[in-house]
C-alpha cells in the first residue's frame, strides 16, 4: 500500500509511491487550500497506526503498547484503548507517523517478497473542522480516513515463508 519506501523523502517524490502516500498528499494539499482564508484554530490533525498480528493489537508508534483492547463508548464509538495519537500538521508530519509505524510491522521474506508484511495494518488520521454561526453557535465535523494494508491470502507454493 505504502509501494517503495525507502526514506520519508521518497514518499513525497518517486513516482512508485503507493496509495497511501498519494492519499495522504491529497488529503493535506486539500486543507492547505481549504485554510488559506483562515488561520489554524484548534485542535490539528492527528495520525494513530496500530497492527493486528496472530489476534493481539499493538500501537506501531508506541510498540511497548501491546495487547490492546477494543471498546466501544456512546460519545467516542469503536476505539482502541490506549492507542497514542501523534500530531500531523502536514503531509511531511503524517509520513513521518508513517514510516516511523513502518518500522515495527512484522515481516519476514517470502521467496516473491523479502520483506511481506505478517500482520494486518490500520493507519487513521483524525481531522476536525469547526465553524461559528454568526449567532455565536460553534459546531465541528469530525471526519477519521482509514487506510488499511490486511495479510492476503497467498498460493503456499508461489509464497513459503521463513516466519509465519
């Protein structure tokens, strides 16, 4: 999903980059736009990347935070427990949050791929937008993209792995 990462530099300039680079590119050049008339109020982006290997959850950018649960809550929703937050004020911010989770995935080679990915993988970026009314109501929108890279299911021969 992310294609070839090799630095945080190649996620905003090769042309193989993947998906999730593309999106998040996307997703900041839209609020750059969208905030030019306006300054910054409030809370800021922020980034959570959390994986699910053999059914336990751990905070990517936080790996002692392991074994974390799933709750639900009437004013939050789903959530995970636990799971830090990292500020994302720009598209360089969320690479970094990125490629930071990157490094504590679970991978081994695969006779195809040297590093495949072993687990399930969920990067959300929390945005929220406020506006006041001219009567003095305040409201906010808070909108949660999630990108998910999930283990697919391989033909054993054409993918044996060292570790699985």
């Amino acid at each position: 999903m992310q294609g070839a990462v090799d630095s945080v530099q190649s996620m905003h300039h090769e042309d193989k980059r993947g998906l999730m680079c593309r999106i998040l590119d996307y997703i900041f050049a839209e609020i750059s736009g969208r905030l030019r008339p306006t300054p910054r109020v409030g809370p800021g982006p922020t980034g959570v990347y959390l994986e699910i290997y053999k059914e336990q959850i751990t905070d990517l950018l936080e790996p002692s935070a392991s074994n974390l649960q799933i709750r639900e809550d009437t004013n939050r929703g789903v959530y995970v427990e636990r799971l830090s937050e990292h500020s994302a004020w720009s598209s360089s911010d969320a690479f970094h949050v990125v490629w930071k989770g990157l490094h504590q995935r679970h991978v081994a080679a695969t006779q195809m791929n040297e590093l495949s990915s072993r687990s399930h993988a969920v990067f959300t970026l929390k945005l929220e937008a406020s506006s006041t009314t001219a009567g003095g109501v305040t409201s906010t929108k808070v909108s949660r993209p999630t990108l998910r890279e999930e283990v697919g299911f391989r033909n054993g021969a054409e993918a044996e792995s060292s570790e699985m």
